[in-house]
C-alpha cells in the first residue's frame, strides 16, 4: 500500500516534469517526436533507478559515516557522470540492440536534473533502500509518460498554422501547461 | 570583441533564457514570485562567474580529454559553497529554493559557458562573460517571477498592487505549475515578436 501510494504520487500527482519541472531540458529537446521520446524515457529510467541506488549507498555508508555529508553534491554528480559513462561502455559491449536504442541519448542524461533531483529527494525524504528504487522506477515512468504525451501533441502542433511569434518554442510552452493543468486534476487523488 | 559588447549580449541577443533557452529547470521551477526568481539568478550569477574564472585560470593544465569532467568538479564546488552560505544566512530563501540550489550543478548554462567560453578565453572577459550571462540570467528570471507573481496575487515584491478588484486575489494558477510554462510561453512570444520589429 505505502510503494502503491509512492507509485501513484510520483506518476500522477507529483509528475517529475509537469509539477516538480525536473529535467525540463530534455522535455523541450527531444520531444519532437513520439519514437525519441520513448527512446529518451527508456534510457532515464535505466539510468534513474541505477544512479538512485548507487548515490543511495554511497550516502548511507560512505558520507555519513565519514561526516562529509556536505560533499553530497560534488559526489553524486561524478558518480552520475561516471555511471553514465560507464553505462554505455557496458550496453555497447553487451547489448547492442539496446544500444542502438538508447546510445544517443545517454550522454544528454548526466546534465538531465532530474537524474541528480531523484537522488537528492530521496534523502531529503528519508526513504529506505526500497522505497528510493520504487520511488525512482516510478518518477522515471512519469517522466516517460509527460514525455511521450507532450510529443504526440508537438507532432500535431507541428501541422497546425501557428502565430508567427507564437510559432516553435512559445506554442510549446503553452501546450506543455494545458498538459500540466490537465495533470493537476489528479491532485488530492492521494 | 569589445568587453562592453561582451557584457550586454547576455540581456537581450543571447539571453539564456529566452533565446538560447538554457537552464529551463530553475526558470520554470522557481518563479513564482520576483524575489524567488531574484534570489536564485544571483546564486546563478554567483557560480557562473567564479567557475568561468577558474576555468579560464586553469585551462592550460587540464588535458582536453578530461576537461569536462574537471569542469563540473569546479562548478560542483563553487555550488557547494553557494548552498552552505545560503544555508547559514538566507535561511527563508534556501527553503524556498530548496532542491534547486544544489541543481545548478546541471545547469547547462553554466557548463556551456565554461566549455564555450571561458576554456577559449583569459580570465578577465571570462569574468565579464559569466557577470554578463548572470545578469541576463536573473532578469529573465525576475522578469517571469515578477508575472506570475502579478498574475497569481495581485504583488511584486511582496507589495500589493491593487490591480484586481476587492475579494479577488488572482489568478491562483499562475502561481501553480502550469502557469509557469503558459506564462513563459508569452514571454518568449512577444519578446520574438519585439525582436523581429527590430531586425
């Protein structure tokens, strides 16, 4: 019940991007169109839920214990940045088909805030082992799914006659909020 | 280049925000009101400048292989250093920002002017550069903090302007999230609107 109330919070209630605006970057970037979107969504959720355990452990048995815990940013960003690297050698040596898929799309995710956001929230909120990796499973699937909705609207926007001001960008913006409207009709669900 | 040119570009011709549209995470996250959106340009400005500084001190030593890697050690230090005296003396405002202090670490403005910037040039117009990002940073942000404030509660600043009729308090959803990307999306469009009248 607790993991399922995790679950529906960070999906729904509380989505990464539309409600907490965690990587928004990759949210405008790679949203043109549904199939990057997916591919995008997949290699955060890959990396999430990998890095949020990683930062995790590192926090609780190497930071605390030494009383360094104000290395936290500084550390967490090398391990993420490493991990990403790391990532992709591994997925290039041992699935290449899953490398194809996501190889381009990794680079882009050590700068993705949502990626430091997760690992950073989930001490602010004292979860244990567990929860952080439902919590990081689940804040990814929703960054997936305000991914790949906002691009199927983009896909469409893109046929429309637009405003020359309002055109790319601007119009994009004003979608993306409807879409957070939209979401916020899920508050109070928990 | 002329340092004045140099210190202007970043408030209209390339304001990171509105036109190169970079380190959209703090600028939609922390505007909902003027002083917010304030608070964390200058933190902003704070690590921009001291990081291009440090970069430019350093870039002769460090390999280009490894350089983005130590760029982001640098910057994570100076971010380090912001969120503890932040922390100690701001301690209403670091609430307020909360997660996104530690953020600016995956800022890609700050990274990008450190790579694009301040590893090709000496020290003082990297310093120049940075102040001159910053600044173009925090007004755009205090810019859309000061709408939604506006738009959301009636104040700027906290001061109350009048501007709705007695019993209505504002527009509520400015200040939520779905007013930040509406109310960006405007910004960005009458100020690509001014921009084509002049060019």
């Amino acid at each position: 019940m607790e993991y399922f109330v995790i679950v529906i919070s960070a999906i729904f209630v509380n989505n990464i991007i539309l409600a907490q605006f965690l990587g928004v970057c990759p949210f405008l970037g790679v949203s043109t169109r549904v199939s990057t979107a997916a591919g995008m969504g997949g290699a955060v959720l890959f990396v999430m839920t990998i890095a949020t355990i990683v930062t995790y452990l590192i926090q609780h048995y190497v930071l605390i214990p030494l009383e360094i815990e104000y290395l936290q940013t500084i550390s967490y960003i090398l391990i993420i940045a490493s991990l990403v690297q790391m990532v992709e050698i591994m997925l290039k040596k041992l699935s290449p088909a899953l490398y194809q898929a996501l190889g381009v799309f990794l680079p882009l995710i050590t700068t993705n805030c949502a990626i430091l956001g997760v690992a950073i929230l989930v001490i602010q909120k004292d979860f244990d082992l567990m929860q952080s990796v439902v919590f990081a499973v689940a804040n990814s699937a929703g960054f997936a799914l305000a991914l790949v909705i906002f691009a199927g609207i983009r896909e469409h926007l893109a046929l429309i006659n637009v405003p020359k001001g309002m055109a790319g960008i601007p119009i994009a913006l004003v979608s993306a909020g409807i879409l957070a409207l939209a979401f916020m009709g899920f508050a109070g669900m928990v | 280049m002329s340092q004045i040119k140099n210190f202007t570009k970043g408030f209209i011709k390339d304001n990171p925000v509105f036109v190169l549209l970079l380190g959209m995470c703090p600028v939609l996250g922390v505007t909902t009101s003027a002083m917010n959106g304030l608070g964390m340009g200058l933190a902003t400005t704070f690590v921009l400048v001291m990081s291009n500084l440090v970069v430019s001190l350093v870039k002769g030593f460090i390999p280009s292989k490894v350089r983005i890697p130590a760029f982001i050690v640098i910057i994570a230090s100076f971010v380090t250093i912001v969120d503890l005296s932040m922390a100690a003396y701001l301690v209403d405002l670091h609430a307020q920002l909360g997660l996104f202090i530690p953020l600016i670490v995956v800022n890609c403005l700050v990274l990008g002017r450190a790579e694009a910037f301040a590893s090709k040039n000496n020290a003082f117009s990297s310093i120049i550069d940075g102040l001159g990002m910053g600044l173009g940073f925090t007004f755009a942000l205090t810019l859309l903090g000061g709408t939604r404030e506006m738009l959301g509660s009636g104040k700027i600043f906290g001061f109350s302007l009048h501007a709705f009729p007695e019993g209505i308090d504002g527009m509520l959803v400015f200040v939520l999230a779905p007013g930040a990307f509406i109310a960006l999306g405007y910004l960005i469009a009458i100020i690509n609107k001014l921009s084509n009248k002049t060019a």
